[in-house]
C-alpha cells in the first residue's frame, strides 16, 4: 500500500492533527509553517504569525526568551497561570547547513498534576507512617479479625514485628482491648493499661471504611501514668514562659507618643514635626540624629503611631546598653544550642518581635562594625538567620535608626560605615538641643509638671518665676530628660504648691543652694555623690553626647556609666 506522505495536504493534515504545538521557522528567520494548536497554546492569531517578526508576536516576554534561533538544541518547562508546557527546540541541518528551526510545544498539565498529586498521597503516607513511628511508644494496627498487620512495640516490649505480624492481638499484648474495639467500633481515649508491671496511657481507635470496621489502632502515649504529672509541670513552665514573653512584647511595643506628644513653639521643631508626618506615610528608613534627651524615641513613637504600621509593635533597642558578644543574638535571636548557656527552645530576636510594625535602633552609632555588616546585609536582602540557625526569616519592619553622635565624622574616622549610612539615611530628622530652643523651655516645663503631679500622684504645683528665670539661663545638657528629673526631684523636695529654686540641684544654681535662706552643709557622701554628678555631666556635655568617649574621659568602662546615670537618675 502506498500512502501519499510526500503530497503536502497530507503532512498539513497530520501536523494539524497533532496535540502539540508545531512552528517552523526558515533558516532566514521568518516562519514558514505553525499549526492550529501553537497558535492556541501561544494565543496568537494566524495573520499575526505569517506578518510579524519572528518572534515579536509571542505576548509572554519570558516565554519569547526560549525561542531563540542559536542553532543549539534544548528544551524547557514552563509553567504560566497554571499551564505547565514542554518547549523543545531542534535545528534542522543538512551537509552542515541550517535550513530551518523547529519548535515543538506540548502541554503538559495533566502529567504534573498527576505527578503532583501523587507526590501529595505518598507526602500523607509517608506523615501517617511517621506519626504512628515517632509521635507515640508504641503502636499496634490489627485487621477486622484483631490479628496484628502493623507493629512497633519492640522498643517498648521487646516483641519483633516479625514475630508479632498474623498473630490475635490478645496473645501478644498484656491486657489489650483493640480486639474488643474492632468488634464494638467505639473508641477509647486515655486508657490505663497494665504491661509488663507499669500502667500506661494508651489510645485505641476503631478503622472504618464505608460504615463497616476494616481494624483498629492502638497506642501508647505514655510509658508510666506518671509521665502526666510531668508533662502537666512543663505545661504549667511553658505557660509561665509565654505569659513571660506576652508582657515583654506588650512593654516593648508600648508607644503612647504621638506627634501632638511633640510640645514646641520653635519653628525648626514644627518644621521637623511636619517632615516626620510625612516621613510615616513611606516605608523608607529615618536616620534621627540629636544629642542625648532631645527626644529622639519621642519622633520614632509618632513616627509609628502615625504610619500604616501603628497596629503593629514598636520594638526599641539601645545598641549601646548591649555587650557586643550579645548584641546578635539579642537582635536577630537564636537557636537552643546555639552557644553555651543558650536558653533552651531558643530566643526570638528584636527583629523578628518587630515583624508587622517598627524597630527603633537607639545609639546605633556605638554599635560595633562586625554588628554593622550584619544590619546592613540584613536590611539589603530583608531577611535574617537566628544565631545557630538556618532558616531565613523575612523582614517586615520599618527601619528607625538613632545617634548622639555625630554620625557624619564616625563614617570619616572609619568608626561607622559608610555604606550603611547611606542605607539609613534616607529621611533624616536632625533635633535641636534644649538650650537652641529657649522659648520652648516654659512650655515643656509646664507640660512636664503637669505630667508628673498626676504620675507622683501629688499635690498641684506652680513653677516660682525666680525658678523658671534659672531654668531659662541653664544650658541643659540633658536635654528635655534632664528637665524632667529636675522638675521631678524638685516637686519630691517641694513641701509647698510652689516650686522655688532651692529646690533645683546645685548645678543649676550655680553652687548657691538656699533653704530658708541660708547656706546648707551637706553630708560627705552627698557632696560626693554630688560631684560624680557634676562630673558626668560635664563630659558628656564635653563630648557631644558620646558616652563612649565620655567613659574613657572619666577612666570607667562604659556599662559602668550607665549604671552610674541610672543611679543619680540623670537620664542623659
């Protein structure tokens, strides 16, 4: 028989006949044949094929990448709004030329999703064998006559499967009652069973498939009743622990500020609190800078509140109170095991206790350089490890960023990298100092004190103009904070509704304290400690803020500063 495979008609009726896609394209780049099922699978129209460039009508950019005609033969799946297509290209030679390329596209849907489906039936299969294996001591399956088809009591018992496969349930476990399950169909749940001379907890649960019982499992969720009391105790721990973490984010993430918290008269101040409304409608990094009490945290908290984010916590972080050896794991958190003396479970870290709203990095210009390539990594790739761990976490959390220091001559000394400047640096709030804003100073006295009788839960008090007059002159080098503990210790002093000037401390007085008009002696240990203060303010005032270097000025290690400021309560 002789079939007309050389008759064109023919091979077009073949080649329109087939399921997959056919296009051929001629050596010099135009197409000279598509059947009907490319143009559907492309989505092409067939005026389309035979007047555009090859290949400028394929819609898909990523799909147009395969058919390139490199004369190197391939193929390619490629999956689009669930369609999964095989593409094939083969070059078409003869005696070493390239007459023509052929492309051939099929659909493979149907084949993935039943390759996927079952993967998904062996994944259950293989999570049931697993659950029986692992999340019990001991499991027995048994057909409708209560005779054993599955077995792992040989750990608990010392009983092989082998040994255990075909035979009555009843004569291989003590006590057992799945052949009384598989016959009455009814559960049993928590079970006290006598084996071996200790009572165990086991589970026995009835198999059944279209209304009639095919078997039954058992098994054992303790080796000893007395395992409960036990996990009871680490249920009672493990409550404790999460009401611990609970409080500690609902602290963390406590911002009661808002911009309208922001009390100011200074028209530079009213510009930046303008910038900082703005600034919370992105999701852009703020670099903050301001010497020590400005208020930094205060913008941050109204940057928050004020942002699309305000539902979520606010997490602040001091880099500078933080050892260097813990400041990884205090923001990134860790692994059980991690290092030695690692909490067991692990820790979650401030940046992940940040995901959905804010962290604000405080005194980020004393964090150590081998932290700041971590930071930067971490916020140019938007996500992080913990300590010990592998598992990448992704970042969603608005970046505020803070320092005393002067951030600029840091990245020049090599203190600070420049790179990771530029990266916070996006929208910057620079604060002014108190002493730069003196018409502010009556109104924020007045709003602090205002604050702290109802705090103190005291008497209402008024600020003595001769008060206010020494309040206007001092320098502030705490800033706003060290208003707040002036007029804090003053109302503590003050047996009157008026707050007078021998109740501010000595350094604003300038060494003149009177009480009932006469000089006062002063215990040694007073004058002392008054001393310390005098000294500590005076070099962070001398240094700009910098408690780093203000710790070396001293001669005391830095933490040994903080606790000395959070001793006198000077708040700087």
């Amino acid at each position: 028989m002789n079939l007309p495979i050389y008759n064109p008609d023919f091979l077009s009726f073949l080649l329109e006949s087939l399921l997959d896609g056919i296009l051929i394209v001629g050596g010099d780049g135009k197409v000279c044949y598509g059947n009907g099922t490319v143009l559907r699978m492309l989505d092409i129209d067939k005026k389309e094929l035979e007047s555009y460039p090859f290949p400028s009508f394929i819609k898909d950019k990523k799909l147009k990448e395969f058919f390139l005609l490199d004369g190197e033969k391939r193929e390619k799946e490629y999956n689009s709004n669930g369609s999964h297509l095989l593409l094939k290209y083969t070059p078409y030679e003869v005696d070493g030329d390239l007459l023509s390329h052929i492309f051939i596209i099929q659909d493979i849907t149907a084949i993935k999703d039943s390759q996927s489906q079952l993967l998904e039936e062996k994944m259950s299969l293989d999570m049931i064998e697993d659950l029986l294996e692992y999340a019990y001591e001991g499991f027995a399956l048994v057909d409708s006559e209560g005779k054993i088809v599955k077995w792992n009591y040989e750990e608990l018992l010392g009983i092989k499967e082998e040994d255990a496969i075909g035979k009555p349930v009843s004569q291989v476990i003590e006590n057992t009652r799945l052949d009384v399950v598989v016959k009455t169909g009814k559960k049993e749940i928590r079970h006290i069973q006598r084996i071996q001379g200790h009572d165990m907890v086991a589970n026995r649960v009835p198999i059944i498939r279209g209304g009639k019982i095919i078997g039954a499992v058992g098994a054992v969720l303790f080796r000893d009743a007395s395992d409960i009391r036990e996990m009871a105790k680490e249920l009672i721990e493990l409550e404790n622990k999460i009401n611990e973490y609970k409080g500690e984010i609902e602290r963390l993430q406590d911002s009661r500020y808002t911009f309208d918290s922001i009390i100011t008269r200074n028209p530079k101040m009213e510009y930046l609190k303008k910038l900082g409304r703005t600034a919370a409608q992105s999701n852009s990094t703020v670099l903050i800078l301001g010497e020590s009490g400005t208020g930094k945290e205060l913008f941050a908290q109204a940057i928050h509140k004020a942002s699309y984010r305000k539902f979520g916590p606010f997490i602040p972080i001091n880099c500078a109170a933080i050892p260097r050896e813990l400041l990884e794991s205090e923001l990134f958190g860790y692994e059980s095991g991690a290092f030695t003396g690692a909490r067991r479970g692990g820790k979650t870290g401030k940046f992940e206790l940040a995901n959905g709203g804010t962290i604000f990095l405080d005194e980020i210009g004393d964090m150590p350089l081998e932290m700041q390539v971590k930071l930067l990594r971490v916020l140019e790739e938007k996500e992080f490890e913990r300590v010990g761990g592998n598992q990448k976490i992704i970042l969603d959390a608005r970046i505020i960023a803070a320092t005393n220091e002067k951030i600029e001559e840091a990245v020049e000394k090599g203190r600070f990298r420049e790179d990771l400047y530029y990266r916070l640096n996006v929208i910057s709030i620079d604060i002014p100092p108190l002493r730069e804003r003196e018409e502010d100073i009556p109104l924020i006295a007045e709003h602090l004190l205002e604050y702290l009788v109802e705090e103190l839960n005291t008497e209402i008090k008024i600020i003595d103009n001769e008060t206010m007059d020494i309040l206007m002159k001092y320098h502030w080098p705490g800033n706003v904070r060290e208003l707040r503990n002036v007029l804090e210790r003053a109302i503590n002093l003050s047996t009157q509704q008026i707050i007078l000037p021998q109740h501010l401390p000595e350094r604003l007085v300038k060494n003149k304290i009177y009480i009932e008009g006469k000089e006062k002696i002063f215990p040694l240990k007073d004058v002392v400690a008054e001393a310390e203060k005098e000294a500590i303010v005076n070099a962070i005032t001398n240094t700009k803020g910098n408690k780093t270097l203000a710790a070396e000025y001293l001669g005391i290690h830095r933490t040994a500063l903080y606790k000395k400021i959070e001793k006198y309560g000077l708040s700087l």
